[in-house]
C-alpha cells in the first residue's frame, strides 16, 4: 500500500497526467464531484475555499464521478464548463473517474482505506464525499457530502498551523 498521497497520478480535466507529488507539503481537500447533484452548489463553498486558502497552501481537487445517480454524465470538457460557468470553478478539477468498485481509482482506494466511512465502511456513499489531506501526506479527516464546504473552515487553519 503507497505511504502518502504523494504516490499516486491523476489526470486533469484537460488530459495530462499530473503526479500528485506536486502538492507536496500543501494541504489537500480531495473531493468526488458531480455537476446534477443536491449537493452541486458545494462547489461554490469550495471555490470560495480555494480562493481564501489557496495563497496559504489549501489546492482543493476536484474529481467528476457518474457513479452514484448518474448525476455526471457529460464529457470531461462538459463537466468543466459547467463548472466554470456555473459556479466559477479555478481550482484543478480532473478527469472523470470512479470512486467505487473494481474499476476505482488507486487514489480513491487508498483514501477510502486511510479513512473509512461509517461503521468502517470503505465504499464513498454519495457525491461531495471529501477527504483532507495534511501537508505530510497522510489523510487527517474523511467528511460526508451533507458536511458543507464553509464547516470545514476550522479544520483546514489546523491543517495550514501544523
């Protein structure tokens, strides 16, 4: 099993891959997206995140999954203009993946393992699912889609402190 979350790659939302590495020694709020949720409007919380946090080491990353009510069925270049559009979206967003299943991604395994849900369970229940990643690496809190982006405010200043 990788040590940190700097082992694993993504791929963004315009093709390239990106090795998440580069976010070495910032904190990271990890999230499964999706443009047609309930919980969609979250994305302005996160963007307003980003723009308070970003300057002092905050990149929240956004991941499009059609996973759970198919609430993500467009194309990769959909998914970022609606983000774009609709709620102003500038932090990374990547590409389209799944966050369950055989076909998860490896990241999405290992989050899901340093950080079980409920009960110990592993699997992600629903869109907005989000995972806060410290500047060593390693995963401090995973967060339900109900817990909206603005309450995980105190947490993220104790992240950036330590």
């Amino acid at each position: 099993m990788p040590d940190s979350v700097y082992s694993f790659e993504a791929q963004t939302i315009g093709g390239q891959t990106v090795p998440l590495s580069q976010y070495r020694g910032q904190v990271l709020l990890i999230v499964n997206t999706a443009s047609a949720c309930g919980f969609t409007p979250q994305f302005a919380g996160l963007e307003k995140l980003h723009a308070t946090y970003g300057p002092r080491g905050l990149a929240v990353l956004g991941f499009p999954c059609n996973q759970f009510g198919a609430q993500d069925p467009g194309s990769n270049e959909q998914i970022a203009g609606f983000c774009q559009l609709n709620y102003g979206v500038s932090f990374p967003m990547m590409a389209k993946i799944d966050v369950n299943g055989a076909n998860a991604h490896p990241l999405y395994r290992w989050l899901t393992a340093e950080a079980p849900g409920l009960l110990g369970s592993k699997a992600i229940k629903w869109n907005f699912t989000k995972f806060l990643v410290g500047r060593d690496g390693q995963v401090i809190k995973r967060y339900a889609p109900q817990d909206a982006p603005e309450k995980l405010a105190g947490d993220i200043e104790k992240a950036l402190a330590g």
